[in-house]
C-alpha cells in the first residue's frame, strides 16, 4: 500500500516543484520529520526517476547538501467518469492541474467503448509531454487491487472489466483506479495539506457517494464499500425502489437525480438536470428550494450516525449541490442537531476547497503513490 502520511512522495515532488525545498534536510524541516525517513523517501524517488540530484548547494557549517530537482517535466493524466459525462486532466508531476476537457460519454455503452472515448484526449494531453502514469475515478464500488468495477448499480458491461490493465495496456504506463468519492477524499485531503487527519467527504450531485479519510489515508473497508451511505434507509422516504434493489434509501430522496424526479412529479416538465433544479432554487422557486433544503435534511440525517460514530474533524461537501447555500445549511442544521456536543465540539462542515476538480486532483495523488513505488 502506498504510504498515507505526509512523507508520501507526492508531498516531496510539490516541495521540490514549488521551490520550497531544494535538499533533503529542507525537506525534513518543511514535513516537520526525521531527516532519515525523508531520505527513505527521497530514495525511492530517485530509484524510481522522478527526481535527480544536480550538484552541491551551499553549506551552512556542514557537508554541503545534494540539490534536488525534478528528472523531467513528467505528466499524470486523470479522468472522472460519470454517467453522462467525462471530466479529463492533465497535471505536473508537482500536483498542479493545467489542463481540464469535458467529454460526452455514455456508460451504458460499456467500457471499451467508454474508455476509447477517454483515451483518444489523454492522446491529444499527452501529446509532446513524458506521461508518467494514469489515474480514474468510477462512480461505483472498485477493486482496488484489480482496478475493477463490483456489482455497479448503472454500469452494464462494467463488472468485471479490469480498467487500470486495459488503460494500461492502451498507453504503455501505469494506471491507478478508484470509486469516485475515495478520490474526491483523497483529493479534498490533499487540498487540506493533510490538516485535517480523520474527514469525510460527500460527493452530492446527480448520485451520492462518500470517502473516508482515517488517519490522512483513504479507509476502503473490508470489501471496499466503506462510505457507501447511497443506500442508507431513510425515515419518511417512502417505498421508493432503489437502483440496488432495496426501497427508500438516501438516493432516491436527496440525490439530484431524484430531485429532477420530483420536480416531474409536480408537474415541471422543463426541468432535466440537476443544475436545473439548483437554478430554480437560487433564484428563490418555492418548490425547488424545498425540494434541496430537504435533499439536505436527508443527507444530514444520514451523515448522523457516521459523524457519531467516526468523530471526524471534517465533513466536506463536493459535486454540483454542494454550491447551493439552502443543502449545506441543511445538512450542518441536521448533523449539528442529531449529534453528541462532544462529537461536534471542533466539527467542521463546507464545502470542498477543491470543487469540481476534487476527484482528478485525487486521481492524480493515487497516480502518483503508486508511481512512486516502482522502480527501474
């Protein structure tokens, strides 16, 4: 497993990316341990040709210290599938997101034709570039180890299908996959540069689906699920059916897709996503703005016995609702509410600093944990 603590090498490339840190002592300083384990680190680095050392600096009283730098202006190339559509970046090996495209997809159409889609524009990011390795977030349960997709509830085609090998095989460097909210997590966490220890962040938006941050790692559970508070069974949610079998689960009543659904129901026939629904509720629409204030209640209440339960020191909100003042108002009245004072006593709950790249930036952090565990 890559490692989860701050002496990751993703952390020692943005150092020395930035111009924070130029040696191994500096490191050591900046990431407040042992100059022997930032030396472990920096190791496996070099081994692995992410850095390289170029020459002497200047001595302060001792040995003069071996200047590190970047071996090459090295890419990662990230996607973020959704049901509908594609979210693809492209970053530096120090962690910065320089370039993002938006592509139709379908997922319905299965993976091969999917992923073919995704990787003629990798083709065109990684054009003129050294692309170092791949990261994917899919919105469904993933083998980590096989970078597979098990039991999705709207991936016909897609259990089974091993993406990373396939990605892998297509452009010859090493592809790390993962559901879509342990990266949006991994990548909040990130953003939070590894403040925030123990957190929870939701991804809420056309479905609904959380990550856990244990100790500043993502926590996967026994069978990868953990997080996956989709389908808690939800008070007064009715017998709704669920994409999972079961009735009244929080999709079905706080989801943006289920918001669409019940706009239908009251006769709004114009409304067609989620972001329609979000724009009638800021512009003040008594049904729409019940409609997510409620969304909201409904994913404080299931949140409840997690925070309880978890006692994180955050809850961040990402995906398209997170933007709407009325659903994060909600959810922090109905957490606050629900809770044991001592569990909130520190809690914080807002949105994700990362937005709508939450999930690539995540993307590229898992890329690059496991880049750097391989070695010529």
């Amino acid at each position: 497993m890559p490692p989860s603590d701050d002496t990751n090498g993703r952390r020692i490339v943005e150092l020395i990316a930035s111009g924070v840190a130029r040696s191994r002592s500096e490191l050591a300083a900046q990431l407040g341990v042992a100059p022997s384990t930032v030396g472990m680190r920096v190791q496996t680095l070099l081994d692995a040709g992410i850095l390289r050392e170029a020459g002497d600096g200047t001595s302060r009283g001792g040995r003069r210290p071996r200047v590190l730098q970047l071996a090459e202006a090295g890419t990662i190339l990230t996607a973020d599938l959704g049901g509908g559509h594609a979210r693809i970046g492209r970053h530096t090996l120090g962690g910065a997101l320089d370039r993002v495209e938006t592509i139709a997809v379908d997922l319905t159409e299965g993976p091969e034709a999917t992923l073919a889609r995704v990787s003629a524009v990798f083709d065109r990011f990684g054009e003129n570039a050294s692309v170092r390795a791949i990261g994917v977030g899919l919105p469904g349960p993933v083998d980590i180890v096989t970078g597979s997709v098990d039991q999705p509830s709207r991936m016909p085609g897609w259990p089974g299908f091993r993406v990373g090998e396939h990605l892998r095989a297509r452009h010859g460097v090493p592809a790390a996959v993962d559901n879509d909210a342990n990266l949006a997590a991994l990548g909040e966490h990130t953003a939070q540069f590894g403040a925030e220890k123990h957190s929870i962040t939701v991804k809420a938006g056309t479905a609904i689906g959380s990550g856990i941050i244990v100790d500043g790692g993502v926590h996967r559970g026994a069978t990868g699920a953990a997080g996956d508070i989709t389908h808690t069974r939800i008070d007064g949610s009715g017998d709704i059916p669920c994409s999972c079998g079961n009735t009244g689960c929080l999709e079905t009543v706080a989801s943006g897709a289920s918001l669409v659904r019940q706009m239908h129901e009251r006769g709004y026939d114009t409304v067609h996503t989620t972001e329609d629904v979000l724009a009638l509720a800021r512009d003040a629409h008594p049904d729409a703005t019940t409609l997510v204030r409620t969304a909201g209640n409904h994913l404080g209440q299931a949140l409840s016995g997690v925070v309880n339960f978890f006692n994180p020191h955050a809850v961040f909100l990402t995906g398209s609702m997170s933007a709407s003042e009325p659903f994060l108002a909600a959810v922090r009245s109905r957490v606050y509410e629900a809770c044991h004072p001592l569990v909130t006593q520190t809690l914080r709950i807002e949105a994700a600093r990362t937005g709508a790249d939450a999930i690539l930036q995540g993307a590229a952090r898992l890329a690059m944990d496991g880049l750097e565990l391989r070695t010529p």
